[in-house]
C-alpha cells in the first residue's frame, strides 16, 4: 500500500527532501515510540498536497528534519550528503548512539565545521561511508539507492539498541 513515488525511490538519481521524510517516517516507523514528546503545531506553508505529506509531518513531528526559518519545508530540495548526514544523527541520537565514531576523519571536511562532530558519528557508524580518499562529499546528492542502503544501516542499528 506504499505510494508509487516511494516505490520508485531507490531509482532516483537524487533524493529531495519529502523522499528523505517518507524514508525515515515509512522505515524507521518504530522511532515514534521513543519520541518523549513529539513537536505538535509546527506550520509548515509548502507540504499540502504532498505525496509525503504525513511523512513529513512524523519526521518533524520526531525531531529528525525541521522546516527552514520562513516556515517552508522545501518538499522538492535536493538532499545532500550533509543534510542526510544531520537527519541519520538525530536518529541516532533517538536511539542513543552517538558515541559509535571511529577513527575516521573526512579529509573535505574542516574540524571547524558546524556539523563536523555529527559527521564524524554517522561516517563512525557505518551508516554514510566515505569516499574516496576518505573524502565525505558535504554537498553531494544523495541517490535513491544510497539513501535506502543507509536507511537500512539505520534500521538495523534501531533494532540492535533494544530500546
């Protein structure tokens, strides 16, 4: 009973923000659970009429994505390795598994940059690998099928924490 733009996901050349909602929202469905308190209210002026819209509002509602400042979602924004990259740690996050990051440093990526730490934890578990010459690729798009491959990574690091 999945949409067909879902469906179709893992053959997209890139991602954009509502696939990365949906994927979050339809696989790691179980999250909800461990949300104390999920957002409720929260306006959002571009997702009405969105195939994920209800997707979009779980993964928001979870605390995984946020709308930008101007209250729009961008349900069309290309997703890149950096935002994938701040979406998989706020679910690791969920499930308690930030402290997982081995010694693996992105050669790309400054140690002054303000994701850097969060990066180092995703790339850490297993969930993004690098590229390569170890480099991480910030502004790389994510494709359908690498999304899903790290959605899958996430899905079985939910399932190993027990919680």
């Amino acid at each position: 009973d999945l949409p067909e733009e879902y469906r179709l996901l893992e053959q997209k050349p890139m991602i954009v923000r509502e696939d990365l909602a949906a994927l979050i929202a339809i696989q790691l469905e179980d999250l909800g659970k461990r949300v104390e308190e999920p957002l409720s209210g929260v306006i959002m002026i571009d997702i009405d009429g969105s195939w994920a819209e209800d997707y979009i509002r779980e993964a928001v509602a979870w605390r995984i994505m946020e709308p930008f400042q101007n209250h729009a979602f961008r349900t069309d924004l290309e997703v890149s390795r950096m935002m994938f990259a701040e979406a998989a740690y706020r679910v690791l996050e969920l499930i308690e598994a930030t402290d997982g990051a081995r010694n693996m440093h992105p050669t790309d990526v400054s140690s002054a940059h303000y994701l850097y730490d969060r990066i180092l934890v995703v790339v850490g578990q297993g969930i993004l690998p690098l590229g390569p010459r170890d480099t991480f690729g910030l502004l790389d798009p994510v494709s359908g099928r690498e999304a899903m491959a790290a959605v899958q990574r996430l899905v079985r690091l939910v399932r190993s924490s027990g919680n």
